[in-house]
C-alpha cells in the first residue's frame, strides 16, 4: 500500500498542477495563458486579497468563446473542457480605478489550475461508488496512467506534424532554389546574346 501510495504522488508530480501569484493594479487587467488538451477538464481555483468591489475573472478560448466570468470576485472556481486543443485566457480585471474617482490596492491574485485527473474529485467519487482506500488509489493510479500514455500520444503526434511541417518546407525550398538557378541561367543566357546582338549591330565583333 505504501509504495502504491509513493507511485501515485510520483505520477501526480510529474501531471503538473499550475499554481500563481500576482499582483493587478487599478484599472489594469492581467492574464494568465493555459494549454488545453482535447476533452480535458480543468478546474481552476482563486482568490482575491481584500474587500473592494470591482474585480472581475473572466476565461476565454482562441475563438472568442467565453468560458466563465464573473463580476465582484473574492474567491471561487470556474471548470471547463475544451473539443479540442486550444490555449485559453484567464484573465483578472480590476475595475477599482475604472471611472477615474476611485483609487483601491493593488490586488493580490492566487489562481490555482488543475488538468485531467487532478481535477477530479476522487473523494466524491469513492463516495458515490463505495470504494474502499486501496480500490480509490488503484482507480486513481490507472487514470493517472492513462493520462500520461495520453500525453505521449499527442506528442507523437505533435512531431509527427512537425516532421511533416520540415519536411514539406525542405521540398519547397529545393524546388524554389531550382526555379531561382533556372531563372538565374536564363537571364545570363539572355544577357549574353543580348550584348553579343549588340556588339554586331555596332559592327564591334564579327
């Protein structure tokens, strides 16, 4: 149980779970960027310092979808998934010094962001399907395993893409290069009989 225990802590360690702290001045707005894998959860937690109105979390996608927001923030969370890979905004906004009257803090954000398996509630979850401690861990460790060998799939084929990407380049370069010599001998070739045409008609050559 103990080395059960051990590898899930190594597993969950090398899942990253991404945690922020910053500062947001009046009046400014401040964002936090985050890649997203297809059909993966994400929970995200925060937490505002202070008690002055006008602070506002708002998430957005690449194409413009809102996926949470919220006016007024102290603290809370906010879940989503994405259809598929998509890098996404997370964006705190504090409106303190908005109408030009009033001046708060700055704010101290702390944004906590959690992927996959890590944002699932396996407390929950044993309690809804009865599972004892070693069955949690096991079911725990298999989605860990499950995540990673999904992880290296989609890096597979990330370097597929771009192996693809470098190879179709090195082929429209050496085509380009041939096109750019051919036009090069041409225009020497036509150059030469140019000047050659031109030397005859001064009666200067033969």
């Amino acid at each position: 149980m103990r080395w059960l225990s051990g590898l899930t802590t190594f597993l969950s360690v090398v899942l990253s779970v991404n945690s922020l702290s910053f500062f947001v001045q009046p009046g400014t707005k401040r964002c936090v960027k985050e890649e997203v894998h297809k059909s993966q959860m994400v929970v995200g937690q925060y937490s505002v310092s202070g008690e002055f109105p006008g602070m506002s979390v708002k998430v957005t996608d690449t194409r413009g979808h809102t996926l949470f927001t919220k006016d007024d923030i102290s603290k809370g969370k906010f879940a989503f998934t994405e259809d598929e890979y998509d890098v996404v905004d997370v964006c705190f906004n504090n409106k303190a010094a908005a109408d030009g009257t009033s001046h708060g803090p700055n704010r101290e954000v702390v944004v906590t962001l959690k992927h996959g398996t890590e944002a699932k509630d396996y407390g929950q979850l044993a309690k809804v399907e009865k599972l004892k401690p070693l069955e949690l861990e096991l079911r725990r460790l298999e989605d860990l395993s499950q995540e990673i060998v999904g992880d290296f799939q989609y890096m597979r084929e990330r370097e597929k893409e771009m192996r693809d990407t470098n190879e179709s380049t090195n082929t429209r370069v050496l085509w380009f290069s041939f096109f750019s010599i051919a036009c090069l001998f041409g225009l020497a070739t036509w150059q030469v009989l140019y000047l050659r045409n031109y030397f005859k008609a001064k009666k200067l050559i033969e």
